[in-house]
C-alpha cells in the first residue's frame, strides 16, 4: 500500500477503552472508509495479516471485521485471491432512471460491454409488448453491464427501428440517446423476480450456473403513452439491491 493509504488506515484502529467490541468498531470504520471511497469497486481489501499489523488487533478480530463487512454485502470474498470491495447497486423503485444514471451517483464509472447491437424481426412477445406489427423491424441489444469494469446485469433491450435505426452510433446508455433523440422514456413499468442462472447468462455474469439472479422486465413509455423500450436485466443478486419507500 502507498503512504497515503497506510495513514488512512491507521486512522481507523479500535479504541480499546470503548464499551463498542474490537472487531464491531473496526467493522463499522471499514465500512464508513469503503462508502468514502478509500477503497474502489473490486479492488482487494487489505488481507487480515495487514489489518492486524497495522490496526494492532487479533486474527481473530479481523476475520469477525470481515464477516460483518461480507453479510452487509460490501464485500465479496474469492477463494485463492482475496477479498474484494463489492461494487453494490441500490436502487430505489420509486424513481424512473437510467443503469448509468445510477451507477454514476453511486460514486462508479457505468461502462457496457458489447455483445450484440442489430437490426432484426421483431418476436412475437417483442411485438405484443411494443405494439408492433407483425415482422415489424427492431433494434437488439445485448450487452454487459459494468460499474468500474466489474459485471453487474446482462441485459437485452429492444427498441422499435424508427427510434433507433442505426445501433452502433448508441453510447453505453440508451435513454441518454433517446433523450438526445427527442423521444425520452418517461414512465415505465417493471416487473422483477427471482430466477437461477441457466448456462449461458451464468456464463456471461461470470457466476456459477444456478446462482441466484433478479430478472427484470421493464416496458418504457414516451409522453404519448406509446412503447418504445422492452429491456430484459438478469442482475448478480450479489451486487444489487432493490429499495421501495412506502408510505400509509
């Protein structure tokens, strides 16, 4: 680690005469130095040797730190290599927003990695859902996700080949080009449930094949109400988290 990191971390050991236990204390300043960005999205985590060394705290003390960190869902632990600051999404259900809208106000850099961008036939559930006539061309996407390089969602969207004729001249964010367009989504409906990931989206995420995965569907609407997005995510259940504010 550099200087700058180690006094960072120095900062964060333990005060033995506080009634708060060790491994809570150091578990708590980890976590406040993790959302302060000490540390980035899947950079590794000092190992338990250099917290003890360097916090002055036991083996012990440092693996119940980590345990903590790990069931809150900051980090992630890989055998044989580490562990790793988990590049968590939360996003709230009640605001209509971007992939990249949201990773970027969470402090990452949204990134896509291409798989597929065509013109093709529309399906019949892309025609139902769209409204579509039949044979209708459309535009497909396939691509990964990222937050600061590391895969978040596999996702496919189809969009109506009026709106978007030519696929390749798309950024890393489709509601960024329909804005730019004039034909900006501005209601949506979503539907999210919880699925295993068969060969192929386990293959893509980089997960074991049935891991849990959240699927979600969305619909987007243009100000007339017409259909101008269809967008099928399979999100790493690790790495996202949905939040709903209710009100009686």
């Amino acid at each position: 680690m550099d200087k700058a990191r180690v006094n960072a971390l120095l900062a964060l050991r333990p005060d033995a005469s506080s009634d708060t236990p060790l491994y809570l204390q150091v578990a708590n300043r980890l976590a406040a130095a993790i959302s302060s960005g000490l540390w980035h999205a899947d950079e590794a985590l000092p190992s338990e040797r250099t917290l003890c060394e360097t916090l002055d705290i036991s083996r012990v003390t440092a693996r119940k730190s980590l345990d903590v960190l790990f069931e809150q869902g900051l980090i992630v632990r890989r055998q044989g290599s580490g562990t790793y600051i988990a590049p968590r999404l939360v996003q709230p259900l009640s605001r209509l927003s971007s992939f990249s809208e949201e990773i970027r106000n969470r402090g990452f850099a949204p990134g896509s990695r291409w798989l597929t961008r065509e013109i093709g036939i529309a399906n019949q559930d892309e025609v139902l859902r769209l409204g579509l006539s039949p044979a209708a061309n459309v535009a497909k996407l396939k691509r990964l996700r990222t937050a600061d390089d590391t895969v978040m969602a596999v996702e496919m969207s189809t969009v109506p080949y009026r709106y978007l004729p030519d696929p390749a001249r798309m950024g890393d964010s489709l509601y960024a080009y329909l804005d730019a367009h004039g034909t900006p989504v501005v209601r949506a409906l979503q539907h999210i449930k919880a699925v295993n990931a068969g060969d192929e989206i386990a293959l893509m995420a980089g997960i074991p094949v049935g891991s849990a995965m959240l699927m979600i569907t969305r619909i987007g609407y243009l100000e007339s109400g017409l259909p101008i997005e269809l967008t099928h995510s399979y999100c790493r259940n690790d790495y996202y988290d949905f939040v709903a504010e209710l009100r009686r």
